[in-house]
C-alpha cells in the first residue's frame, strides 16, 4: 500500500469524526465534509493515474 493512500484514507476517517461529532457546530460539520471530499478526490485522482499507467 502507498503511503499516500494510508494518508488519504486517515483524512477521510478524520473527515467523518468531525463531520459526526456531538456538536452542532456549523464550521466543524462543513470542516468534515470538506476533508472527506479532499481525500475522496485525491484517492480517485491517484486510482485514475494508475489505470492510465497500464
């Protein structure tokens, strides 16, 4: 596994713990969704890169 992989994969765990915490703050709900979305982004951007590879 790719370290950048690992990487992504823990922003997007810690994406959905602020996304689903107790509070309801607006910032920290928008905060989540917002790395969960940059994470997202980033492993498709990496699995595309290496379908274009082979």
């Amino acid at each position: 596994m790719d370290k950048q992989y690992a990487f992504a994969v823990i922003l997007i765990i810690l994406g959905v713990g602020l996304s689903q915490s107790g509070d309801s703050d607006p910032f920290l709900s928008g905060l989540g969704i917002g790395i969960v979305a940059m994470g997202s982004i980033w492993v498709a951007i990496r699995l595309i890169k290496e379908i274009k590879k082979k």
